[in-house]
C-alpha cells in the first residue's frame, strides 16, 4: 500500500470519527466546527465522501461481491454521487429508471424559475458562509488583543487564535 492511499485512509478515518463525535455531541454542524477549530466546507466535504464509501461498501456487502458495477444499487449510488454530467449520462445509459431520474434533474436545470431559485439559495449559503467566515476572524483578532494586553508569548496568541505570526506581531506594532 503506497503511503498516499495510506494517508487517504487515515484523513477518512479522522473525518469519520469528527462526524460520529459531532452527532453524538448533538451540536449543530456549524457550532460544533465554529467549537472545535474545523472548516465548515472541510467538514461536508468528508461527510460525501464517507456517504459515498458507505454505498460502495453497502453494494459489495449486500451483493457480496468484490466489484458490483452493473447492479441496480450500484447505478443509483454512482448517480447520487455523480459529480458531473457526463458521470450521469454514463449510469443513465446502463439503467431506464435512472435515465428518468436524469430527464428529470435535466428538466429541472433547464427551468429557469427552478435553477434562478436554485441560484439564490446557494448565494445565500455563500454569503452566510462568508459572514460566519468574517465572524470568526473578527472573534480571533479581539481575542488576540485581549491576549497581547495580558503580554502573552506570540505563539501562544497564534495557538489561540489561528492568527498568523505576521498578523500577531503587526497587531502588537500597533499596540506600542
């Protein structure tokens, strides 16, 4: 096993383990990761990948087989995980009730009133996302003055804070 595959698994693992802790916390996934220092698009970008895991694992399982590629519940795991268009028009061609699925999502993307709609809430989520984003750095660099008035050590103020050592020490310019 070449040390990259080996690293994947460990980060997978990681996530895995922040996931179930943060469900079992029973926080919010945005106060559980504002919480414990985690980049909130990190955190859902682990929970696909591990959803997506999980249906592979789930088909060879119940299938028992090494590769189920070319079952049922195989095509619907690739089409729920499709990152592409072509991805789904290649499980589209294989089974009919997936290509309804995609005429379907196709007639979807192809509304305007749905896609505008579509549009507006994902701009929203970014500029939700955006704002905590603000947030958080405005909350670190009040701490970080906080700290620089108690004349604690920089690194302990970056440790703290997640501030870089050039933002500590120009805040620290400024304070003298």
């Amino acid at each position: 096993m070449n040390t990259m595959k080996i690293a994947a698994e460990y980060r997978m693992a990681k996530w895995a383990q922040i996931i179930q802790d943060r469900k079992n916390s029973g926080e919010s996934i945005i106060s559980y990761c504002k919480n414990h220092g985690l980049s909130k698009d990190s955190y859902f970008y682990y929970q696909k990948k591990l959803r997506e895991y999980a249906c592979e694992q789930l088909i060879e399982i119940q299938l028992g087989l090494e590769g189920a590629d070319g079952t049922e519940l195989y095509d619907w795991a690739k089409f729920i995980a499709a990152d592409t268009e072509e991805e789904l028009n290649m499980v589209a061609e294989r089974n009919p009730q997936v290509v309804q699925a995609a005429v379907k999502l196709h007639e979807l993307s192809a509304d305007e009133r749905a896609r505008d709609l579509f549009e507006r809430r994902e701009k929203a989520r970014r500029d939700q996302s955006s704002r905590e984003k603000w947030e958080l750095r405005q909350q670190a660099i009040s701490i970080a003055r906080n700290l620089l008035k108690m004349n604690l050590p920089t690194e302990q103020i970056i440790t703290a804070t997640g501030l870089t050592k050039e933002e500590v020490e120009s805040m620290m310019a400024l304070t003298d």
